[in-house]
C-alpha cells in the first residue's frame, strides 16, 4: 500500500521512524534530518515540507522541500549550505513511485503560487540519470562546493595548503590570534552577532531570530551535532565559525568576521583550525559549504587554497508555472549580473528586496 503525505513537524513516532531511517541509510547529510528542519523554522522562519513516501506501512523516501519567498512568488528548494539534495530513496523503490511524489508535490505547489522547484546535487549523483525521466531538466549549477579529505594526517593537510594559505596562518598566529572551541552561551551570542553584521554588510539574510536559535544551536552542541570555533584577539572575540556534523562529517555552515581584524586573516586560521580538528577527531571529511562556481569568483579562490577536491554540482529544475517563471527568472538574472558589478544599491537590497535578496544569489 502507498501512503504519501507531506511532513511539517514530526510526532514521536514519525520522528523515530525518520532518524531511523536516516541512520540506515549511507547518503545523507546533516540537512535531511529534523534538526536541520528545526533550524530553518527557528532562525529562518522558513516552515519544511519534508515529503514522505510510505510503502506498506514502512518509510521508503525522504525528499526535503521547503517553500520560500522568491521574487515574483515562491520556489521549492531544498534549502541548505551543503552539496547533496537528492532524496533517499530505501532499495527496491521503483522509479513509478518517485513519479507519484513528483506529481503529488506539484499539484500541492501550483495552489502555492510556486514558480518552479529546484534542487542541487553532485554531477556523480545518481539522481542525474533518473531526473530527466522525473520531468526535470538539468544544467550546471552556479555553485560548487570544496570537500576536505580529513582522514589524512594533520601533516599532509597543512601541505595541501596554498603557501599564502600557510603564511597568513602562520602570521597570525605571531600576531596574537588565537582559535579555540566553545560551548559557553556567551561566546555563541557574540559569534551570532559578528555572524548577523556580516550577513547584512554583504547584503544578504540574516537571521530571523537569533535570540530564539541560541537554545537549539547550544542543544545541538551539547549532543554532539555542532562545534563552535571562535577567534579571539586580546581576549575579545572577533570572528567565527559554526561546524554542523553528521555520521563522522563536518559541514561548514555560519561563519563571520569583524572587518577590522582581516589584517590578522581570522577566516583562514578558522578554516584550518576546522580541518585540523576534524582530522584529530577521525572525521572523515569536512564540507566547506557553497562556492560559487566560477574560478576567478574570490570566495572560490579563498576555498580552493585549502586543498580540498571541487565538486561540481548539477541543477534539477522542474517549472510549476512556466511563463510566469521564465519571465521572473529573466528579470532575477539581470538582478545577478547589475549585482556582480557593484551597481546594486545598498538601501534597494536592504529595503526593498529584504528577504527575499538571498534568492537572488
């Protein structure tokens, strides 16, 4: 028997039943547990539509969406700092049954005022070979993502490093900048707000609510599924970086910097002070989160310097309301290009796009 349904929040049993599924299976990331889902809703504001598919009684696939403000009306996304939105999918589900949540999640969409649904995945998924069948084109994403391999020794991921990489960590070390971890409220508080200044100086989301965020984010450190890494300079806080981990892999999620502590570069000794603990730790990888892809791009440079592998992702797209989407899509698109040349100003991102301006990037 097929059951389908869509899952806003989970009750005890479903929850169980989830994390259960989530354990036995060897592809997921922190972003396809409740957790993450929890996050969104608390610091975001953004509800999940984790779509369900039960097979005689038992959870057969997991696919997460969420419904989020876009320009001209909403997208379906798979929302998270990571590489890997594909669903999972339990073995022996048939291809028929994907179609059937396919078809379920767009009927549901339309009467949302949904544009399109779209989704990243590594171009190695095995979602590439299935989605055209789905109904979804593809085309390469304009994000990719760095994946450090931390199961080599401390030793060898230090030469893996650029040599301007090694110099700034090593300079700033002589200059007094120190990193440790932390699980004090207060420290977390004040990475929150460095975090928050950063996100508006570049003109993009912040959080809804850190104040609200600040329980869940101390819970998940205390379980084990977060670790905060702060850089301090004459005992005051003045950068940060936030770790999510899940099943021996460490994803980069929040990071910030106060502007006047770049000249001791705080964002390269944080990185590498995540890799080296990730590598102490027997963590087997660390994801250094979304990239955009074009090589000369700064934030690409600055990742590529620690010497882990680039993946490529791959873009699912599938429209829900197409010439209103194409339209929309055009006019986001020309957003980008103004944007990427500094002509976008200030007051027009912070005033009149809002939240909506992180859609556009």
């Amino acid at each position: 028997m097929l059951d389908m349904k869509t899952v806003n929040v989970l009750g005890l049993r479903e929850k169980e039943e989830w994390d259960d599924f989530i354990s036995a299976s060897p592809d997921t990331t922190f972003y396809h547990t409740y957790e993450w889902t929890e996050i969104l809703r608390v610091g975001a504001g953004i509800v999940p539509s984790f779509w369900g598919l039960w097979l005689d009684g038992a959870l057969a696939v997991i696919w997460p969406c969420f419904v989020v403000p876009a320009f001209g009306g909403k997208v379906l996304s798979f929302y998270s700092a990571s590489t890997d939105y594909a669903p999972l999918v339990r073995s022996g589900v048939k291809l028929e049954c994907l179609n059937e949540i396919v078809q379920h999640v767009l009927s549901t969409a339309k009467k949302q005022d949904v544009l399109h649904w779209s989704f990243d995945a590594p171009k190695h998924s095995y979602f590439v070979n299935i989605a055209p069948n789905l109904g979804f084109t593809t085309a390469p994403s304009p994000r990719c993502t760095y994946t450090v391999d931390t199961t080599l020794p401390s030793e060898a991921l230090w030469k893996q490093l650029d040599n301007k990489t090694r110099r700034l960590v090593r300079k700033a070390r002589t200059r007094g900048l120190e990193v440790k971890t932390s699980r004090e409220p207060d420290d977390l508080s004040s990475f929150l707000s460095i975090y928050q200044a950063t996100m508006r100086r570049r003109h993009l989301t912040s959080l809804r609510d850190p104040d609200a965020l600040l329980p869940l984010l101390i819970q998940l450190e205390n379980d084990g599924k977060a670790k905060l890494f702060v850089a301090t300079n004459e005992g005051k806080i003045v950068a940060g970086a936030l770790l999510l981990l899940h099943k021996q892999r460490a994803y980069g999620w929040l990071a910030g910097s106060n502007p006047e502590s770049w000249i001791l570069s705080p964002n390269e000794v944080l990185i590498w002070n995540q890799i080296e603990w990730a590598s102490k730790l027997g963590y087997s990888s660390i994801d250094l989160g979304g990239t955009p892809s074009q090589r000369t791009h700064g934030l690409h440079i600055f990742k590529r310097h620690f010497g882990g592998e680039e993946v490529d992702l791959m873009r699912f797209t599938l429209p829900v309301k197409h010439l209103k989407d194409a339209f929309c899509s055009a006019i986001v698109e020309t957003y980008r290009n103004v944007k990427q040349h500094g002509l976008v100003p200030g007051f027009l991102a912070d005033r009149v796009l809002g939240d909506r301006d992180v859609w556009f990037d």
